[in-house]
C-alpha cells in the first residue's frame, strides 16, 4: 500500500506522518542553525584573533581577543529567529558577562606574572572567577537566579 | 610610546593546526552559546556572548610562540611567555570595557533600527577599547617617567 493511499484510507497515520514531517524539518531547521553559527562564529573569531597576531604592541593587539565576535552572530541570528526585544535582552545581560571578563581578564594577568601560572592553567582556573561574576551580576540585576 | 602597526611576520609563527583549533573553538563557542540560550533563555544566553571560550587558547598560543622564539635563540622563554599572555590578558581587559559599551550601545538602538544597533555597537567597542588602551599607556608612561626622574635624584 503507497503512502498516498494510506493517508487517504487513515486520518490517524495521515497526523502521525505530518507530525513525523514537521519534526523533521524543525530538526533539519535547527541544524542549519546549528551549523551556520559554527561557521561564521568560527570565520568572524578566526578574523578578529588573526589581527590580533599581526597588530603591535601586544596590549594593543590583546583588545581583539575581547571583542565581540561571538555576539556579533548570535545577535544577528537572534533577530533573525526571534525578535528585536530578544536581542535587547540578551545584549542587557551581556553587559554582565562583560563585567565578569572585566574580572577575568585581570586574574588571568595576575595569576601569570604573581603566581607565575602557565597559560593554560591560569585561563582554566579563571573560568570560576568569570561564572561566579557574571551570574552574580546577573542575581544583583534581578535576573532568573 | 610604541605606535600602532602591523606585523604580518608573526602570522608565520602560526602553524596551520593553530588557525583550525581557533576556527572549530570560536564556532563552537558561538553554536554552544545559541543552545544555552535556547534551553536556558535570552538573559542566561546573552551572559555567555562574553564567555571567555577563545581566550584560553589565545593566551596559551602567544605564550607558545614566545616561547619558540626564546628557544630559537637557546633561552628558556617561560617566563617571557608568561609576560607576553599576561600583557594581551591585560589588553583583553580593556577591550571588555569596550564589550560593555558593545552591550549597551546595542541595547539602546537594536529596537530602533537592527543594522543600525551592530553598527553603533561596534563603534562604540573599537572607540572605547581604543581609549582605554590609550589612557592606561598614557598613564603607564608618565609612572615611568616619574619613576626615572626619582632614580636621577636618589642615584
């Protein structure tokens, strides 16, 4: 029996295959989400920390590794999928998570020159400062916490 | 006082696994930050457009590089290492300043025009990143002088 004839023949299949179809394409949409934020969010990262090899002096040059190429496509792909008052939000709690990388940084720095820490391990263990600062700010702004 | 510019010989510094391991990080920061805020919403997903996922490997790498340049000369290079992933984490300090200034540019416009909010957010990023680079040097260089004529009297 075709697919054609069993939709005809039973309403009940005839839901569960739209359903299945739907599921389907919102699955196949958000892939594709998915794997456009990859790339672009790769590319626009690439783009930013490769002007950061080339620029002189290097305090100059550490300005792109804060800049704001994951926001840049995640705001436009924000307003693409939701609304401007979506996007509005999420830049309110970024500037918290600016604070946090405010914070951050300056540990980083510290935990390299006084601790005399690697930079592999003084970049992880800051990631603890960066949580504990940034949802704190988010609590003391009344956000969801 | 150092002027701006660039110096594209640093680029061949880089190994080619380094430009990928940055490339897949940067965009799985950015896919990772769009599942954050599609599970957990916009606030908990916008704190996380500043989440630090590629200044792990940008410091280690700098500090890498210096290290290889010290080696190539037969010194150690650690600590100059260090001091050279400290100075761009001090840098990434100020340009968080200018995240800020990002956020609330944005905030403020994005409901009046949408391309006019990435516009006014990425000026006011790049003027004020750049300003407050330029104030901590301008700050730096007169502690140095000050500290170079207190030698002159004391010595």
């Amino acid at each position: 029996m075709s697919s054609s004839t069993l939709i005809r023949r039973c309403p009940a299949q005839k839901s569960s295959l739209l359903k299945r179809r739907s599921a389907r394409e919102t699955w196949q949409n958000e892939m594709t989400e998915y794997v456009v934020r990859f790339l672009v969010g790769g590319a626009l990262v690439s783009i930013f920390a490769t002007l950061g090899d080339i620029l002189r002096p290097k305090s100059f040059a550490g300005l792109f590794g804060a800049a704001p190429s994951v926001a840049l496509v995640t705001l436009g792909i924000a307003l693409y999928t939701h609304t401007p008052d979506y996007a509005a939000l999420q830049s309110q709690a970024m500037m918290a998570g600016a604070g946090a990388l405010a914070a951050y940084s300056i540990v980083v720095s510290n935990l390299l020159i006084r601790a005399r820490l690697r930079a592999f391990p003084a970049t992880m263990i800051s990631l603890v400062v960066w949580l504990v600062v940034a949802f704190g700010l988010l609590a003391l702004a009344g956000g969801p916490l | 006082m150092t002027p701006i510019h660039f110096s594209p010989s640093s680029l061949k510094e880089g190994r080619w696994y380094e430009y990928l391991i940055r490339f897949a990080l940067g965009g799985a920061a950015t896919a990772l930050t769009g599942l954050i805020s599609s599970r957990f919403g916009a606030l908990v997903g916008g704190l996380f457009l500043a989440f630090p996922a590629i200044f792990c490997a940008s410091a280690t790498l700098i500090e890498k590089h210096e290290i290889r340049r010290k080696h190539g000369a037969g010194l150690a290079g650690t600590r100059r290492g260090q001091e050279a992933a400290a100075v761009d984490s001090a840098g990434a300090a100020l340009g968080a300043l200018g995240m800020l200034a990002f956020a609330v540019a944005f905030w403020l416009t994005v409901e009046v025009s949408a391309p006019g909010a990435f516009v006014a957010g990425s000026l006011a990023w790049l003027v004020v990143s750049v300003a407050a680079w330029y104030v901590r040097r301008k700050i730096r260089s007169a502690r140095g002088g000050r500290w170079q004529r207190h030698q002159s009297r004391v010595y």
